[in-house]
C-alpha cells in the first residue's frame, strides 16, 4: 500500500484515476479504468446529477448505439472525426458494446435504419445499469462537484472543485460538448471552433410552417456548398412551425455547422420527395397520372406522389389553381410542376436556438492518439467523449463515440 495526498490508500501498482464528467464517456472510461488496474482507485467527479444526460437521449429511450455499418461507413456518419475514430472503432465498435450491454443484462433491439434502443424502452436502464456497475466496480461517484481548476506538476495532476482540492495520477477529461473545454486549455490543449450541431432549422418560406407537424419519409435536400459543388444527403424531414427538424435537416444542420446562416446570407436547399429521380421522369409519370384522370383536380393527381397538403403548397407555387381539372393543364403547367417535384426551393435563414444535440468542434484531435486517447502533450492525460472534435449525425452514432473513446481512455489511464 502507499498513502497518497488526501489520506487514500492505493495497493501498489495501482493509480489514481480521477474521471472529470459523469457522462456516458466518462462512465465508460471509468468502468474500463476499473478492469484494467485492479488496484487502481477511481473517482468519477460531475458538476450536476451523473448521467443526467442519458436520460434525455433518444426522445427517453436512448438510441445507444447503430448497428448498420461496418467500421469505414460508420466512421463517414460523423462530419467530423470519423477518420480519427476508426482505431477505436476496431477494438470497441457497435458489436463490442452491444455485447457490453448485454452481458450486463441489457437486451437491446434494433429498430429501422440500424438505431439500437433498450428493448425495455427506457433510458433510465441504461444509466441505472451504469451505475450499479459503477458501485460494483468500487468507483466513487461525487455529483454536484464541478471540477474548476486543473494544474499538473511532476506528473501529478490536482484537481479543485468548490470543497477543496485533490491529487491524482491520471486524468480522463470527459466533460461533454458544452463546458470543460477551459480546462484542457488550461493543460495546454488547444480547441478548434466550436458550432451547435444537430439543430432544427428556420425557413423563411411561409408555407414551410403551414405544413407544421408533415413528415416527409425517405426526402432528399440538396445545396451547393462554396468550393464543395452539390452536397446531397437523404432521410426523413419533419416540417416545423418555423422550418424543418427531423433527421435530415440535423444532418444538414450537421454538414452546415460552421456556415453562417441568416436572412442576409441563407442556405438554399432544393428538398424532393424523389431523390435521384431525374425532372424528366417526374414529368413522365405526372403525365401517365394526368391522362389516367382527366377530370380530377391537378392537386388530387399531385397528391399521389405526395402528400396533400404538399402538393397544394407545389400546385400554388407552380402559379396553378388547385381546383384546376387535370385535362386543362397546360404543358409549361406540368413542366413547373415536375421541376419543383424534383427540387422545392426551400430557404434556411437560421438555426433554431436550444435545439442543438450535439457541439461540433472540441479538443483538437492532432494532439491526442487515437489507439490510447491520450494527450500528446500532457502524460496521464486522456480525453473522451464529445469534448472532442467530434460529432455524428442522429441515429445513435454520437453516444457510440462517447461508448469507443470511453471505454479506450479508461483501459490507458487504468493500465
Ligand atoms: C436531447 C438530446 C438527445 C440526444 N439523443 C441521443 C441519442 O439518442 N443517441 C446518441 O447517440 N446521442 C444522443 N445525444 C447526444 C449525446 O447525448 C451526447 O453526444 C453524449 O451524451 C456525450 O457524452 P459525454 O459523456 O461526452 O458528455 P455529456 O453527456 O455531456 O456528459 C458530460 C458530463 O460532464 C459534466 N461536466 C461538465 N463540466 C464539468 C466539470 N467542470 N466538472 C465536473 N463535471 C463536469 C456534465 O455535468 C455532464 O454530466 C442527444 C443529445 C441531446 C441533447
């Protein structure tokens, strides 16, 4: 045994491991912290109620993780950090920590598009999981304990929250997208820009808010991004009283984080219902429609292809009366038809405040390595979770990283 500052004994060989944020990284990593150094003694400090995070994941359920990918495709789900990622993806990717729950009397399902959820439903049980495996693994768990100074000297890091201070051998920094970065400078780290990501979107089109509470299954947006040509993605949109949410416009909030976005200089996204289905075609099975039904209003035949109330906001922009019989519509009527059936101008002048899930921008990853997660620059040092530059799309993909790079710093900083 040795006696260490703080009157705590540690068995010979073991650590002193503190843990700055109880989040899902920072339990991750102290739980992996506990398995590597038997001997080792673990605190786990949070500003707040531990996990409280956990709780609000996934609409109260919690997508853990996604089950869809092999490793590279994965790693293309986060606009940034996915290629630092990959290392850790090999050792604790989706398979391994699907396995880590369920050995732990989790069972998990897998629902659409590869998003893994507890089956009971209930984010609760994940983080109730985490903390009996917290208590069983003997680490100490100290809430409301904002660390506010960290300085380091001779390899030992002290640590001050607003009951004093402490020392220890090693630090995994964990404290998530929104604060804690100050403490990294202070250690020498630098942080790249930080941008809110994962964001519903503000649209200066009235009809958008018109169509409040319409999801728009499977759409595609596109947008030209300076210097990037066309920049396409795909997936379910929500229209919103202001704009757009659902998970396509939070991978556009997601691509776009760092854009400067407002009335004076707005995104313009061109949304279909049909993505990578070219005008001609529309045009062509618009016809076949019209023709099969001279004497039904245009916006009936629309309404076909999409949903109503969609298609009466295309019928109006394309200059037509809804109640317009289909046998009148002329052929410049159908052609500006076809061309907003493949590409509805929709303009974006703002990112809706407090609806960010995620913080794009963190610690920079050049001065951490990604097989142990480990500062370059201060030894014992490690990092995980979203204090990092890094960020994913939704379905899951955010959580795994904070689950990867957890589980990887822990094992270092517990060795
Ligand atoms: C509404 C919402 C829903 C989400 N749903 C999902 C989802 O279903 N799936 C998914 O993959 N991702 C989801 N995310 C994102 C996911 O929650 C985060 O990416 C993840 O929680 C990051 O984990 P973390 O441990 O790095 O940070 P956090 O979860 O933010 O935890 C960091 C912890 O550090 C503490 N802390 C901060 N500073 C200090 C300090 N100085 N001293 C001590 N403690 C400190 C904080 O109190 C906090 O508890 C969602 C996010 C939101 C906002």
């Amino acid at each position: 045994m040795r006696i260490v500052e703080g009157g705590f004994r540690v068995a010979e060989g073991g650590f002193r491991v503190a843990v700055v944020g109880g989040g899902p990284a920072g339990f991750m990593a102290a739980l992996a912290a506990a398995e590597a150094g038997s001997g080792s003694e673990l605190t786990v400090f949070d500003s707040g109620i531990p996990l409280a995070t956990v709780l609000r994941t996934g609409g109260g359920r919690c997508n853990l993780t996604n089950a869809s990918h092999g490793i590279r495709e994965l790693a293309g789900c986060y606009p940034r950090g996915g290629k630092f990622l990959i290392s850790a993806f090999s050792r604790f990717g989706p398979t391994e920590t699907m396995g880590w729950f369920r050995s732990r009397g989790l069972p998990l399902v897998e629902e659409a598009e590869g998003r893994v959820f507890p089956r009971s439903d209930r984010a609760e049980d994940v983080r109730r999981l985490l903390e009996t495996e917290a208590r069983r693994a003997g680490i100490r768990v100290r809430a409301r304990a904002a660390v506010d100074l960290v300085t380091v000297a001779g390899g030992v890091f002290s640590l001050t929250t607003r009951r004093g201070s402490d020392s220890f051998d090693r630090l995994v920094i964990a404290t998530g997208g929104r604060s804690g970065h100050g403490l990294a400078q202070s250690l020498g780290h630098s942080i790249t820009v930080l941008a809110p990501s994962l964001t519903a979107l503000a649209a200066q089109e009235s009809w958008a808010g018109k169509l409040a509470g319409l999801t728009l299954r499977g759409a595609g947006v596109a947008w030209h991004n300076e210097g990037e040509g066309v920049t396409r993605e795909e997936g379910d949109l929500l229209f919103t009283h202001r704009g757009i949410s659902g998970p396509l416009a939070f991978r556009v909030s997601s691509r776009c984080a760092f854009m400067q976005i407002s009335r004076a200089s707005p995104l313009r996204l061109s949304l279909t219902a049909f993505p990578g289905t070219h005008g001609a075609e529309l045009e062509a099975r618009l016809l076949a429609l019209l023709a099969a039904r001279p004497r039904q209003h245009v916006t009936s035949t629309v309404s076909t292809l999409i949903p109503r109330a969609l298609a009466d906001v295309l019928v109006r922009l394309a200059g037509l009366s809804t109640d317009l019989p289909a046998a009148q519509l002329s052929r410049e009527g159908r052609k500006r038809l076809a061309v907003l059936l493949e590409g509805l101008p929709l303009t974006i002048v703002g990112r809706e405040k407090g609806t960010e899930m995620v913080t794009a921008g963190g610690v920079r990853l050049e001065e951490i390595d990604p097989r142990t997660m480990g500062s370059r620059v201060v030894p014992g040092l490690f990092f995980c979770g979203e204090v990092l530059d890094i960020d994913g799309f939704t379905g899951g993909y955010n959580l795994q990283a904070a689950w990867s790079t957890g589980r990887i710093a822990g094992l270092a900083a517990g060795r």
